[in-house]
C-alpha cells in the first residue's frame, strides 16, 4: 500500500505541473523498524531540503503504519521551522484553501504560523491515532492541518489525498500551462469550494431558527434587497426603519415627541416602529411579523435600544421581569411570531458600536460579492479580485 501511495504522490505532483529534479524532494521514511509507531513518513517537502533529516517550511506528509490502520494526511511545516514560508504562513487564503479539504475527522489550526501550539488534545487521542501516538507526538507542534484517512487507497480517500497535493501544488506555484491548472481545479472541485445552497435559503432558514439576524457585508452585495425579499416570503406583515447617527430610544421604542401638526406647542407620546411591530405581533399571534433595520450599526444601539436589549436574548423564554416599553405596554418576552432582520455595512467607521452583546444575541450571516449574469461584466476582473481578497483579507475585512 504505502508504495502505491508514494507513486500517487509523484504522479499527482507530476501532473500538477512539478518538475521532480527542482520543484520538490519526495521524501520515505518508511523502513520496517520506524513502521512500528517510531517516526514512520512520507511525502513532499521544499526542493531546498535535503533527501534526509530535519527539514524546513511546509510539506505534504502523510502518516503510515506497519497495520492496515488509518493514516493520517497533513499540510505539516519542518521540525526545523521556518525559513523561506514564514510569509505565506500569514496569508488567510492558506488557511481557508485547506479548510475546505478536511472533514469532521480532520483538524485544523487558526494560526499556521504558530509553531509553538500542539494539536488539540481531543483530536490526538482519538482512537483512530493510537497506533502512530508516539509519532505524532514529534511533531504535534508542526501540523497545520491534518485529516484521518481510513482507507488510503478507498477512492474517496485518493481524492482526498490528490486535493491536498493540488493545493501543495496552487501554494508553490507549480502549474505551468492550462492543462495543469484545469488538473489542479478538477482535484479541488470534489470538495464543496463554494457554498450549494443559495444565501436566501440559508438566511431564511437561519431567520426562522434563531428570529433575530444581521445580515452583514461590503457596500452592493444586496443585503437590504435580501433582507426585504426574505421578509415579504415568509411574513404576512413588515415593519421597516434605517437607523442614522440621531436615531433615538423615542424614534424606536417609545417616547414623548412634540406634535408638529397642533398650532400651540404640546407633546404626545408616540410608539416608536418596534413597539408598533410587538404589538401588532402580539394582536396577530398566527401571523409572522418582521420588523427590518437597515444600518442597524449608524446608531448608538446601547441608547437605541435601552431596557428592550433584555428582550432579544437567544431562546428567552417568559419571566416574572416585564419590560416597560410604553406606560401602557409591558412584555415579559418577545412573541413566537416576531422576527428581526438588520443590515450592516462592513466597512462602515461605525463598527465599532456593535459590542458584544449585540453579536451574542443576533445570528450573524455574511453576504460576499457575487459576479453579475450579464453579458458585458467583467467576470475576469472579478475573478481576480476575489482571487486576491480571499487570499490576503483576514476574516475582518
């Protein structure tokens, strides 16, 4: 087997575009007496490195064992640390390549430049790695990424395996002409690089399960037009509002406004949108009813809100506390039937209002630009972009 898997790994570096002689040194410790849960690897590693010992920067090393057992599949880093990878350590687009590679039997780091941190304990004492424990346990520190693989010549694990080699192959800069490049993108297309289902669908079902979202993304990316699509779908009523810098508690909740229309100066007490949408909620109690807040971030939320940010607690169910949100209108939850949906702008300077408490309470949901289907859009353009953002954009930008 392991000889099979050895001739795998160079053919697939081979059709990724590698040239043996220079781009890469095909490693194989995998002599009888290290077999025995004693070091036992092999694998690709940076043509800089030598044909034996210590090495440096990251690798394609996979993990065998002398007993038909699982092995393990890593994108690992040299004992010997960095030297030439540090750089491309830090880029977030390594880290959500290879994310997409692993299953709920794979492990990944949040940080591939972290040398110093083991794998997580959970994961190096699962059954399926005792038998190569105390190799693992050499280099725990210095592997990024590592998937159990139970059949290593199944062939669902053999795309597994080519998956990694092609994403060894796209970080190294191995593919020289179309036809490698199309081998690299078949490789990875077994994997689910891009999310099935549509965002409206898996909005709507997060609305429905959790009652309180925001969508949130870049300026364009649709998020109001969503948001007010989802709503007019699933909701026999829709209340909406745009939070600004001068939105209030009264414009809100609830709250003495003057009454512009009288001809002498007096105030009156006014329900704000979210009383109007509780109340008509709680009137209307088979009735979905949704209240839309477009820049919920433009607002001071912490005054905005006031005593009703109790009431968006995740799963709250009813008290003996009642919250006053007007002299005459006290709730003790928020009814089965109400919804809240919000925008925000990501790149919006007001971010930093959004506190904790608010991101606890909301589920959150990331709308990312998508190209047009049009004729004349610049899908090239766009692909390089994205290309571009998803590589070297942390997960804040």
């Amino acid at each position: 087997m392991i000889d099979q898997l050895i001739q795998l790994f160079k053919n697939k570096a081979e059709a990724f575009g590698a040239d043996p002689t220079k781009e890469f040194v095909l490693r194989n410790n995998t002599k009888p007496e290290s077999l025995n849960d004693n070091g036992a690897y092999f694998g690709l590693i940076s043509p800089d490195e030598e044909s034996s010992g210590q090495f440096h920067d990251f690798s394609i090393v996979m993990f065998p064992n002398v007993e038909q057992k699982p092995y393990l599949l890593t994108l690992g880093i040299g004992s010997l640390g960095f030297k030439n990878d540090y750089e491309l350590a830090t880029y977030p687009g390594l880290r959500r390549l290879f994310l997409k590679l692993i299953d709920e039997n794979g492990s990944i780091k949040s940080d591939f430049s972290d040398i110093d941190t083991n794998l997580p304990k959970p994961f190096i004492n699962r059954p399926e790695l005792q038998h190569i424990k105390n190799t693992l346990g050499k280099y725990t520190k210095v592997l990024p990424v590592a998937q159990i693989i139970d059949d290593p010549l199944h062939p669902e694990s053999q795309k597994r395996i080519s998956a990694f080699i092609a994403a060894y192959a796209f970080i190294r800069g191995w593919p020289s002409n179309d036809s490698h490049r199309k081998a690299i993108a078949q490789a990875l297309s077994n994997y689910n690089l891009t999310d099935s289902e549509s965002d409206e669908t898996q909005v709507k079902r997060l609305l429905l399960a959790r009652k309180f979202v925001v969508l949130q993304g870049a300026p364009g990316t649709g998020k109001t037009t969503l948001a007010k699509k989802i709503g007019h779908e699933i909701a026999q009523s829709i209340y909406f509002t745009q939070f600004h810098a001068e939105t209030s508690y009264v414009d809100f909740v609830s709250g003495i406004q003057p009454d512009v229309e009288n001809n002498s100066l007096r105030y009156v007490h006014r329900d704000g949108v979210f009383v109007q949408a509780v109340k008509y909620a709680v009137e209307n109690p088979t009735q979905k009813v949704i209240l839309l807040i477009d820049e919920i971030n433009r607002a001071n939320l912490a005054s905005v809100l006031g005593p009703a940010f109790y009431l968006f607690e995740y799963q709250m169910q009813a008290t003996m506390t009642k919250i006053d949100l007007t002299p005459n209108f006290s709730i003790e939850a928020l009814p089965d039937n109400f919804y809240v949906m919000a925008t925000m702008n990501t790149s919006d300077r007001s971010l930093a209002v959004v506190d904790f408490a608010l991101r606890r309470r909301f589920a959150w949901y990331t709308l990312k630009p998508k190209p047009l289907s049009i004729s004349h859009f610049y899908k090239k353009d766009f692909d390089e972009i994205d290309r571009i953002f998803n590589w070297y954009a942390n997960e804040n930008k």
